[in-house]
C-alpha cells in the first residue's frame, strides 16, 4: 500500500486521483475525499502550502495530507509515502514520521535527471546544505543501491562532482571523500564536472546538497532557455512557416526526451521507507510513474539494500555516535 | 599597450596574432615570435600546459610566455594581460607578477555568460574554492564595479546564488553575506537560484568558487545537450531532408546567440591591473573581443573604481589584518 498525499499538485487532486488510478498500483489518498473520484482515501483537506516554515507548519497542522499520509507510513499503515506537494514539507513530514534510517547522517534528495543515456542520478539535490565528507560517501553509497535495487542498473558508475578530475582538485571536504571512496567497494570514477552531468559521464552524480540544488536548477534553466530561443528563431520569422512547423516538432521531441514526468522525479534516501517526491507541474501520467517508482522501491527492498551497502561498505555512522544521537 | 600571450589558444599562436591584429588594440604578444607574422612581440616559445601543477610550473618556466606577460604587467611595461591559455597557469602567473589588491581577501574569476538580456557576470566561476561570507560580499562589489565601469551597466542588479529565495535560505556563509549585502549600498536583489542563471534574472551572480565553477559547466553542458539533441531529432529524419536544413539554421542562430566569443569570455577581478582569461577555443574574433575587453577595463579605470567601490561598501579587508598579510 502507498501513501499518496493528494493535495499539492499544480493540477489539483483530480489530477493525484487520476494518476492513482492510471499506477496500477493499490494507493491510499490523503486529500479532500469529495474530490477523489472514490478512491481509496482518507479525507484530509487541509493543504501545507510552499509560504509557510515547513517544519512549524507540519507540527501545526497534524491534519494535513502530508503529515497523515507521512504517519500511514510510520505507523506501517503503508509501505512507501508518494507527494507532489512542496519539497520543504514532504521532508519535514517524513522526517517526522517515517524516520531516517540507523547509521544515516542525514537524508539525501536524489533526483534522476531524464537526460540521454540516463536517467543519471543527482544527489543531494537540496535536502540539507553542509558538505561534510562522511555524508558525502553515504550518498554515493545511498544512490548507488538505489540505482541497483530500484532502477535495474548493475554496479552504476558514480562520480563526485568537482572543478576538475584530478583527485586533488576541489574542497577539502570533497578531497576527503574522494579518498574514502576510492578504497572503497563501489564502481567510483573519481570526480566529475560540471560538463559531465547533462553528458552522463556517469549515472550517480555525489555532491553537497547546496551545490547539487544550484546543479539542478541551472540544468532546467538552460535547457528552458535553449528551446525558447529555438523557438524564438521561428516565430521571429528566419524560417519559413513550414520550417518552423518542423522546428517546433523538434523542439517538442526534445522536450519530451527531457521530461521529468518520463522518470518519476526524486526519491528522498537514507529513510526507513521509500519517500517519492513528484514534480508538482505533473500531470496524471508523471504522478502514476511516480506511485509506480515507489511500489517498485518497495518490492526490491531498496531500504534494506541500502542499509547492506552502506555497511559493507563501512560508511554507516558509528554504532557509540549512534546511540546517543539517534 | 595589451600584454598578450601568443601560447594557449587551441588555433594555436597564429590565431592569436591574427586576433590581437583584429583588434585594432596596441597589443605585445609573448610566444614563438616566428609564427607571430611580424607582430610587435618577445620571442617566448615555452608554453604551460594543462597537464603540470600551475604554481609550481610558473616558478620554475620563468621563460614561458604566460610569466613573462605577466611579469610586463607586473613591471608595468603593459597595462592589462590577456591569455587564452589554460586557467590554472593564468591565475598562477598573475598572483605572483599583477598581484591582489590591497584589501581584496581572494581574486574573484568572472565568467560573463552570454544569455538573452546578459551578459550575465557569475563570480567566482572557480579562481579559488573556499567559502567565507567576506569574500562573498567582496565578489559582489567587485562585480558590480565592473558591470558599471567596463560594461556601462548602470547600477547592475545583484544577486546571490542559493537553494531558495528568501533570506534565510541557504549555508550559513549565504545567510551571513545576504544580511551584510543588504544593508550594503549595491544594487542588490537577494538570493537567486539556478533558474535565474540563464534567464538573466539579475546581471550580477555572486557566489563560491566551488557552486560558480560546478554552475557554470553544468550550463555549458546543458545547452550543448539540448542543441544536439536537436540535430539527432534531424538526423534521425524525423523531420524532413528540407526542414533539417532550417532546423539547422535555427540551431546554428541560437549556438550563435550563446556564443562565448561575443562577449570576451573571463576576467579576473581583485587584482592590480586587468587580467582578462579567453576561452581556448576561441578563433580571431574571440581574441579580439579579450583584447578590447583588457583594454576598455584599463581606459575605465576599473580597478581604481573597484578599490573605490570596495571602500565606499565598508567591504576591503581591515587595515590591521591588511598590513601583516599583505
């Protein structure tokens, strides 16, 4: 059972509804009942919002979708929480409820970037903003199980994203990483630039969660301005009408080629439960590929792969720390 | 008169030449004079590479043309140095002959993008990787004074890169710059994000070597991706044999608009005399547009504005701390 927190998309709950039903996938909605078709649900209207501090918002409002949907999950009422809704309070409700798992710094975002060759993996894409290099080895080793265990990849090559490839270039922390990871178990090919994430160079990208949410968001920015100004060649009238028919056929191919919806969007690792986080621009086909990344997570054990690899790989948090901290 | 090293540009000292001649700038270029068509210049054929450590390869090629063009600046027989060569020799051969500012924590390299409604200056695009809030608040009025002086922007809008807009978004190094920019006397916006990089949302992007050098690459990549997948979707036949030709047409007009050429591609901000980095792969035009670029900062008298700009922003480092650490 997936908890699908209704409210949130751009589309509204009809559109949540719609790619429930459109999964295939048993799913327990958490929105506004009235205007959830008759599907499976808990009616739960109120919405959290993008304007509020999401870490107050959701201890305020314990009624609202997200946090009941996070707290299905928890309570084991459901095995994975699928939302659309704002990043901030997603993560603030599952931090909440569904918990980080043991040994795991902190929870990394981790976004799978629809570019040919791929999808390639970015993470942290902003779930926190300090770069410590022990984080850093776990998400590589986070990412890379989830790329082994959810998407089918056999030992995914995974590159840490500096200014360079020499294993001396960048930041303390990402020299120190870059050490670890390379004494340890996994397919790691050193560092990676900026160049090699829209070329996918590698499929698992490790970075800080500040640079990895800049990384991202440059990367959309500039494949938006890119087809704009395609498309301004054509309207502006340097190719003939007939031409900018094709054109824009182009454009639009390309456009889907690099549609999020096509993937699924992010995936919250490093928690006691598959966290799936869709675009909130998607439409019923994305929220359905995202319901069914969160089954399929469930189904290969995604968690407790993760967990193995994080301890064959001698990356979990010490066990003393552990204990104190939580 | 332009100090120019000849060495460096993938075309070659011959392309080099051809552009300092372009450029209609009094120029003295340093490389292998006999491919230097007669232009006035200082037979220096020792070239720098990518490949050696730059500080190290600096002081020990004290022959090689990137140091002795430097060291004209330095002694003053030169005003501004212009380099298409690789960057690490370039910011290595200037910090020990143009040297910093007085005041000025860390040289700030500033890539001027070429998007619709930019340039757009990021800075620092990768001259140095540690983050420290001062040196941020130095970025940007370093920038700014640039925008005003060499590329007449009045007032330019500034903003720093983060994972959200408001104020308390980001690491705490952002959080802390935001707050001191604010109160300061720029022109400043608040944060940016990712998005607002190629969509020009500001003309000044302030941010660490480290984000800038991994944002700027990201955005290179991403518009050769999408461009290229363009031309496959033509390829591929997707469109029609006639229509290829004017999807072509329509990509070549937009590699054109984001054409580094036009613009000049880096400067080097912080330091005594203008330091201007072509890209390598630049042709006559490309250095030619360096060469103007070196030229107009020296008529402007940017860096007498920026020390001034520096000043007026309550932004130089502390006199106290200046006099023992240089």
């Amino acid at each position: 059972m997936i908890a699908l927190d209704a409210n949130g998309a751009d589309g509204g709950p009809g559109t949540v509804a719609e790619g429930a039903r459109l999964s295939g996938v048993e799913a327990l909605l958490f929105g506004p009942a009235s205007q959830l078709g008759g599907l499976h649900a808990v009616d739960a209207p109120t919405r959290i919002g993008a304007d509020e501090e999401p870490v107050r918002a959701v201890r305020r409002h314990p009624e609202a979708s997200i946090v009941q949907a996070a707290r299905a999950v928890g309570e084991g009422r459901a095995e994975a929480l699928v939302s659309a809704g704002s990043t901030g309070p997603t993560l603030a409700a599952a931090t909440l409820s569904v918990k980080r798992m043991r040994g795991v710094h902190r929870p990394a975002l981790a976004a799978m970037i629809p570019v040919p060759g791929g999808p390639v993996l970015l993470l942290d894409a902003g779930a926190s903003v300090e770069v410590r290099p022990e984080r850093l080895v776990q998400f590589a080793h986070m990412g890379a199980a989830f790329m082994e265990s959810v998407l089918a990849v056999e030992r995914p090559t995974v590159g840490l994203l500096s200014v360079g490839q020499e294993a001396g270039k960048g930041t303390p922390e990402v020299i120190e990483a870059h050490g670890r990871l390379s004494d340890g178990p996994l397919n790691f090919v050193g560092n990676v630039e900026g160049f090699d994430l829209p070329a996918a160079a590698v499929r698992v990208v490790v970075t800080d969660g500040f640079t990895g949410n800049v990384a991202l968001k440059v990367m959309e920015g500039s494949s938006r301005t890119v087809r704009n100004l395609i498309g301004d060649a054509v309207r502006s009238g340097v190719v003939s009408r007939a031409g900018g028919l094709l054109v824009r056929g182009a454009v639009r191919r390309v456009r889907d080629q690099l549609d999020p919806e096509r993937v699924g969007g992010a995936i919250l690792l490093g928690m006691r439960k598959p966290v799936v986080l869709a675009h909130g621009s998607f439409g019923p086909a994305g929220i359905a590929s995202a319901v069914r990344l969160a089954r399929r997570a469930v189904d290969e054990d995604m968690v407790g792969r993760t967990a193995a690899a994080l301890e064959a790989g001698g990356a979990l948090r010490s066990a003393s720390v552990g204990s104190v901290a939580g």
